[in-house]
C-alpha cells in the first residue's frame, strides 16, 4: 500500500536502541566472548592476588623463623647470663659453701624463670692428692646444714686432676650428681677444658643428661678462679681454673618455650653441628619435617643457623599453615578478586545476552509485523471492493488513498487521488446531497453508510454502497477515515426483481388461501361424509343384528295380537269398558312395537339397493296416496307445484317414497289439523355444484341436472337449536309415543344412498321446510354405491 | 264355512290364529306346523286358502308353495304368505313366490287377516275333492 501523505497516520512508533547498544545486541556470540573474557580476567586477577599473598606470607614466614632462632638464642643467652651472675659470685668470695649456692639457685627461681635449666652447679678442679680432704670438708658442711653430701668421686679412675661436681642445685632431684667427675665423659671434659682455656663459656655436644632422661640435654660451662686471681666472674686465659659453674639445659624445653611464645604455624628442628643430620637432633616444634626433604609442594621452607657457646646449632624450619588452596580461598584478596570478576562477569554475560534475546524477539516482531503489513497491502490491493482513506486534518477529507479496484470501479476517474487532492465528494456521485449524508453520519459518532447512485468517469453509473469507519490516533482523535465502496449494482437489480416476486408470491399467496380455504370446506364435508360413514357402518352392524331380532320378534307379537282379537271377540257380550281399553291398550302397544321395530328396519335396512330411471313426480304422488288416510284424518291439504316434464332421476322408487312418506308423515304431525302441505319440484342445471344455493353434497366436480323436492309445512317449524340435529338417529321433539327419531334419519341415509342430500330449514314465511335433491340420469356418473344384500 | 289351513312354525302363533278364526264362526282352520306336514294337510283338508309362514325350518314357504302349484290336485288353491319380514315386498324376491302373490306382514290384527282372506279364498273347493271335502258351514253374516 502507498503511504498517505499525511504525516500522522503511523500508529505507536517503536524509539530505536542506541548504536553502541544495537551494535553489541547484534552479535549474540558476544555474550559468550564477554564471558569467557570476565572469566580470563578473574582469573588472572586472581593468580597476581595469589602470588602477592604468597610472597607476603613467605616474607612473613621468614621473619617467623628469625624470631624463633631469636628466641633459641634467648633463652640460651639467660642462660650464660645466669652462668655469669654464678661466676660473679664466685669472685666476689674466696669460698663459695654449699649453703650460699643453694640461696643464690633459690634466689634465680629456676624452676620459674628457666625451666629449661634442670641443674645449676659447680665442678671444682681437684687433684687426687686433695679430692678426700675436700670430701671431709663437704660432708661436715653439709652435716652442719642438714644437707646430704657425697662420700666419693664417681666413677673411680686413676686420673691425677678430677673435674668433681660438688654444689649443685636444686640439690633434692640433683644430689645423685654430687661427687661425678666431669672428666670422666670425653665430651664434658672437652668443653670444660675449652672453657677453661679460652674463659668464654663453653656447651657440650648432645647429652644423656640425668635430670632429663630420654631428652637431649646440653652442659653449659663457665670457668670460674679464684678471687684473688681475677676479677670476679672473669678469669684470665691460660690461667688455672679453680672449677666451673655450669647449667643442665633440656633443649626441648627451651623449644618448648619458643613454642609457646610463637605458635605452631611454623615448624622448626634443631640439630648440633652445621648440617641438618638426623642423628644430631636436639629437639623440635611441631611435626617431623625430615621426611619432606624431597617433598615439592609449595610450602615455605628455610635452615638458618646459631653459634652459642662455640657450638654451631643448625635450624630447620618449615610453614605449617599451607599457603596454598585452602590459604588462597581463605585469603580475602584472591577470592574477592575472582568473586567480584565472576559476578561481573555474569552481569555483563547477563546484560549482553539479554540484549541479544531483546533484538532477536524484537526482530521477530518486526518480520512478523512486516509480513502482516505485507498481507494486508496484498489484500487491500487484491481486493474487489474499493478501499479509500481520508484525511480527516484537513477540510474537504482529500483522499489519500485508493486500492485499484476502486479505481477500476471508477474507470480512472479517481486516478488524481493518489495526489491527495481530490475529495470523495468529487468521486462521480451524481446526488451530492445523499453523499452528504456520510459526513453527517461520521461526525455525529457513527460509522457512515449509504447506497446510492455513482457515475463514473465515462458517464455510466452505477449502484455503490458506501462504508467509512473512523481512524482515530492514542489520543483518540480522528485522524483519517478508511472507507469501503462495493458495486451492488447487481444486488440491487437482485432486489428489485426480489420485490417485484415478492409482489407476485402475495398474489399466489392469496390464490392459494382461498384455494386453501376452498379445500377445507371440502375437506370438512369429506370429514362429514367420513363420520356418516363411519355412523353408517355402526348403523349397517345394528341392522344386521336388528333384522334377526325383528324376526323373533314380530312372531309373539303376532301370537299376542291375535290372542287380543281372540280374547275381544270371546268377551264380546260380556267385557266391560274397562276391560275393552285394557283390551285396546294391549293391542295399540303391539302394534307400537312393531312400528318401532319397523322403523327401525327400515333405519338399519341393509337390504338391496336397485335403481331404476323414475319419475319424482309420480313418486310422489304415489307416496300422497299411501298417507291418503293420515291425510284425511288431519284433515289436511295438499298443495302441489311440481314442474313437468322433470328429467328422470336414477333412484329405488321403494326407498325414495319411504322418505317422501316419512317427510309427509312429520308434516302431519307438525300441523296437527287443518293444515297445508306444500310440496313443489323443479330441474335445476348444474356445472360442479355451481349455480345452486344449496350445499355441494356430492355434486362436486359433477355437472348435470338435479331434481330438487321441497316439502313445506305450516306447522311451528323447527327450533333453531335442533335443526343441526333432525337428522341424527332417535332424536325426536315428539311426545312419547308419537315418534322414533328414526324418520329423518331413515331418509337421510336413502338420500345417501342415492348420491342426494335432504336439508332442513324453516320456511321464511313460517313452518318446517325440507328440501331433497336428487340427480338427474344426465348428470355424471359417481363412484358406484355398495349394494347391500337382503334377508327375509 | 271356509276352511284355512295355517303353516306356521310358530306353535302359539298358529293356535291363537285357529281359535281366532273359529271363534267367528266363519272358518275352520287347521293348524300345521311342519312344511312337510302341510301337502298332506291340504289334500286332506281341501282349505279355501293357505295361511302360509314363508321362514320355516327346513323349507321355505316359497318350497312349499311350488311343491302346492306344482300339484294339479291342489295346484289352485290360494296362497296367501305370512311373514315375519318387515317389508311385504321382500318376500317376493323368495324363490317360489309370485309377485302378485298376497302377502301379510306379521303382526296383523284379526280384521286385516279376515279381511285378506275374504278377498282371496276361493269360493268353492275343487269338484273333484267335493266329496271327500269336510262339509261347509254355512256362512255367517
């Protein structure tokens, strides 16, 4: 479809996303390659974390292992201190006794403040010329103090000078060492000779000390003179020592101590001698390391090495506390690192696929929209209607658009209304003002509709019906107006001759009505003649039953009126007037039953019906001749207007007087006496029941002639209520006894009989009047009538 | 005095109708009742006129009525019909019954039997039967 010119036709328009933003959500793999790139990212960030927190810790790790060789040195360092203060006292006085070694022990509290030293004592050199004399001099020392006291040198030797412990303190876990020579063991000889040379403290290698069994223990040694000799606590090299103080120091309990004052984060062995060889193991904190020389994980490891006391002690150390995984996750840099990397990582994985998802659902909408756009052009175009928009901003609503079925339908009229300058009232509408009734429509609030008469370019014109509908913007104003105009044309001349059948269907609508009603009065005489059939049938079964019964009948009735004749002519002389109207009543009662059982007969009669050519007229008259009595007794005249020369009629002359004679009968005995019957008879012509003012009986679809009987009477005539009913079988208006109610009805059903109908009135001028009509030979035929046979 | 022959099988019918017609002085009357016993009864009886019952079992009156023409002994004697039919007319569509036959619808009172017999009773019986014939009352006014 072509645009319209006008501007402000395009519904919603979607904002377009920023460059930046369009240009990333266009590439859906990039998502992935941001993720991978974050992920990278952490992951390096992470391992620099990682390596900077290694580098601290083992910066941290080295200083750990100065300060626990610092503290080995420490407690080693109190220790020759302690040995000095002990020098000190012995060249502050020219003999030292036992008692003021035991005060100045007690006064360093060794127990508290060095627990590692388990043995403070003094080994006095001694040649063995004066070793008893000085044992004397001891034990009545210690006598006097109440403090035990050695009796000999152990272990006994030939040696000429003995190195013998004589003070030690504290003396109750000590005094097993009182009198042990100290050069009797190579190794603490050799340190006290070298302390005695060089008059600087001296240790020994490892020793079994016995304070401390099973721990390694050292001899720390300090050469002592005496006070005149040098100043106190030092001596002079070279010079002969008086004897040696000395301190049992238990190595583990000194790494016991840096232990608890450093922690177990770091391991640590002490070996004696410049390399760490198992075998020279003084002691250690935490786990034994020697099995992971070779081990090549990353934890920090290091061997540095102290000089004490000329003694070269070599350390191990090794960081328990790993600064691997469980560090690196433990570590608040690495994991933040690579946490905060992850989450922006899946942020920015996040934002970027979304905004994938976002342009690909959006481009989906936009393909479908556009496919759909497609379709409605293609149907607009396609379309056999004319499709139109207005522009409803300007006056006038010039056309912005027309399909080409509407410029086909205006043959290139309209062929301007892509400019947007022709109006739809310039369309070829040759009645404006009914055109204008679109407008009006329009901005009243309803759609616009109207068929009306178009003429196109060339001058034709044509019926074109014309539907516009609102176009209203978001804000619910109009902006145009897209119309539909169809060519009814055909549907109108469809109409028109629509119209016009209908017209002609009222018309047969009206025939067939009155031919309706024509054939319910037929079908009402059909019903009729059904139920007087049916009434018939019943009759012919009563009739049947009746002339069986009449037979045994009439025999007793017989026997009872003779024996009533016998009985009046045997009583003659002698019966009295009661008895003769007993006599009379008797025999009138007989002769009533046997007129009803007659009557009856005659009603039921299913004897055989034989129709001859016979003249009405001279029926009639013969059936006057057979009431001639009953006419005499009423005293009664008869008036006769019968036409001659009456076409023969096609009865049972016996049936056909019985029903003149019954007719005459009832007149009789309407008028009582002094009465006039009037009896008239004419030939009608007759061409299907029309031309006659009587019912259609059975003359319908005959023509022909018929006889028509009328018998008049001057008596009261009939009450309207029973004329419906004088034909009906035992209806009678008689008094009892008079009548059977099977007069009428007998001749009824010979009228039927005979193709006739007999009708009942009363007479304008007063009295019953009965009418009988009967065809003529002439008329035609009917279907024939059952025959009914007779019985005697 | 005639003589009538009743043909009835009607016992009572028939007995009152005999003592009726007697009983006026004027007719001997004999009664049959069986169609077979009424040729005998007539050449024995020579009546002036038969009383004759048209439905009857065994024979019909008709029957009996040829069976009596058909005799030239009595051949002659009239025939007047008693039925019990209810229309005189009917009776002649019975074999054996001449249309101008007399015929008399059951029932009828004594006067019009009287009456039907008077006009059609002969007024003598056959010479031929004369003799052996019962003999006549003299009429009675």
């Amino acid at each position: 479809m072509s645009p319209p010119n006008s501007s402000g036709a395009a519904p919603g328009p979607i904002r377009p996303p920023s460059l930046a933003v369009g240009w990333l959500a266009s590439r859906p793999g990039l998502a992935w390659v941001v993720l991978a790139g974050g992920l990278l990212s952490t992951l390096a960030a992470s391992l620099a974390a990682w390596e900077q927190r290694r580098a601290r810790d083992e910066l941290r790790f080295v200083a750990q292992t100065e300060y626990m060789r610092g503290a080995v040195a420490e407690q080693l360092n109190r220790c020759l201190d302690m040995l000095r203060a002990a020098a000190g006292l012995f060249a502050a006085s020219e003999t030292v006794q036992p008692d003021e070694w035991r005060r100045f022990a007690e006064g360093l509290g060794l127990e508290r403040n060095f627990p590692a030293v388990r043995a403070l004592g003094y080994a006095e050199k001694l040649p063995a010329a004066e070793i008893s004399q000085r044992i004397e001099n001891l034990r009545r020392h210690a006598t006097e103090n109440g403090r035990p006291a050695f009796a000999e040198v152990w272990p006994a030797s030939n040696r000429e000078t003995c190195y013998v412990v004589t003070m030690v303190e504290p003396l109750p876990r000590n005094w097993t060492a009182l009198g042990f020579d100290l050069a009797s063991d190579p190794a603490r000889r050799r340190a006290a000779d070298h302390a005695a040379e060089s008059g600087e403290p001296a240790m020994t290698p490892p020793l079994e000390l016995v304070q401390a069994s099973g721990s390694p223990g050292v001899l720390m040694l300090l050469a002592v003179e005496p006070p005149e000799k040098s100043p106190p606590g030092l001596r002079n090299p070279g010079s002969a020592p008086c004897g040696w103080v000395y301190a049992a120091v238990v190595v583990p309990d000194v790494l016991a101590e840096v232990e608890r004052r450093t922690g177990r984060e770091v391991a640590m062995e002490v070996f004696d001698g410049p390399a760490a060889s198992p075998g020279a193991e003084l002691g250690r904190v935490g786990p034994l390391l020697v099995a992971r020389e070779n081990d090549s994980s990353k934890l920090h490891q290091r061997e540095s090495r102290l000089t004490c006391c000329n003694r070269l002690w070599t350390f191990r150390f090794r960081a328990l506390s790993s600064t691997g995984l469980a560090a690196w996750f433990a570590a608040p840099g690495p994991l933040g690192a690579a946490s905060l990397g992850l989450c922006i990582s899946a942020m920015a994985f996040m934002v970027f696929r979304t905004l994938s998802e976002t342009r690909t659902r959006a481009e989906a909408i936009a393909r479908r929209m556009t496919a759909e756009l497609q379709l409605l052009n293609q149907a607009v175009e396609s379309a056999n209607d004319g499709v139109f928009i207005l522009d409803a901003a300007q006056p006038d609503w010039p056309i912005l658009y027309t399909n080409p079925a509407f410029q086909r339908m205006f043959e290139g009229g309209p062929s301007a209304s892509r400019s947007g300058h022709t109006s739809l009232r310039l369309c070829g509408a040759p009645d404006e003002t009914n055109l204008a009734v679109i407008p009006a429509q329009l901005k009243a609030g309803s759609c616009g509709h109207t068929v009306l008469q178009t003429r196109r370019s060339d001058g034709s014109v044509f019926w074109a019906e014309y539907s516009v509908a609102p176009l209203r913007n978001e804000s619910g104003q109009i902006t145009h107006y897209v119309g539909i105009v169809e060519d009814v044309t055909i549907r109108k001349e469809a109409e028109e001759k629509l119209s016009r059948a209908c017209l002609e269907l009222a018309r047969i609508q009206e025939v067939l009505r009155a031919k309706i009603n024509e054939l319910k009065c037929s079908h009402e005489d059909l019903q009729r003649t059904q139920d007087q059939l049916i009434q018939a049938a019943k009759l012919e079964s009563v009739g049947t039953l009746a002339a069986s019964v009449a037979h045994e009948v009439k025999n007793p009735l017989q026997s009872i009126l003779i024996g009533l004749d016998y009985l009046r002519h045997r009583l003659r002389d002698r019966v009295d007037e009661p008895t003769r109207m007993v006599l009379q009543d008797m025999s009138d009662a007989v002769k009533r039953a046997d007129f009803i059982v007659r009557e009856l007969l005659h009603f039921s009669a299913n004897t055989s019906f034989e129709p001859h050519p016979e003249d009405l007229n001279a029926i009639l008259e013969r059936s006057l001749g057979l009431i001639q009595p009953q006419l005499c007794a009423s005293r009664s005249v008869v008036i006769r207007h019968l036409e001659t020369n009456l076409p023969p009629v096609q009865v049972d002359k016996g049936r056909i007087e019985q029903v003149f004679i019954n007719l005459f009968l009832n007149a009789l005995q309407a008028m009582s006496d002094h009465g006039t019957l009037i009896i008239r008879t004419h030939a009608v012509r007759v061409d299907g029941a029309a031309g006659l003012d009587l019912p259609p009986g059975g003359l319908i679809g005959r023509s022909g002639t018929v006889v028509i009987v009328s018998v008049q009477d001057t008596g009261p005539g009939i009450a309207a209520e029973h004329l419906p009913r004088v034909f009906e079988p035992f209806f009678t208006t008689k008094p009892q006894g008079l009548g059977t109610g099977l007069g009428l009805a007998v001749a009824k059903r010979i009228l039927d009989l005979h193709a006739g109908w007999i009708q009942a009135a009363n007479a304008p001028e007063g009295g019953a009047l009965f009418t009988v009509v009967l065809p003529a030979c002439d008329i035609e035929p009917q279907e024939p009538h059952e025959t009914h046979s007779g019985c005697g | 005095m005639k003589r009538i022959l009743v043909v009835d099988d009607e016992q009572a019918a028939a007995r009152l109708l005999k003592a009726a017609l007697e009983l006026t002085g004027d007719y001997q009357a004999r009664v049959v009742h069986t169609p077979e016993d009424a040729l005998d009864a007539i050449r024995e009886f020579q009546p002036h006129l038969v009383l004759l019952d048209i439905i009857m079992p065994g024979m019909l009156g008709g029957d009996v009525a040829q069976a009596i023409r058909s005799d030239p002994a009595i051949g002659d004697i009239p025939i007047v019909f008693l039925t019990a039919a209810f229309q005189p007319h009917l009776v002649r569509e019975h074999e054996g019954v001449a249309p101008s036959d007399p015929c008399v619808a059951k029932p009828a009172d004594l006067a019009e039997i009287i009456r039907v017999i008077e006009r059609h009773a002969r007024r003598e019986p056959p010479s031929h039967l004369a003799s052996s014939a019962p003999p006549t009352p003299p009429p009675q006014p």
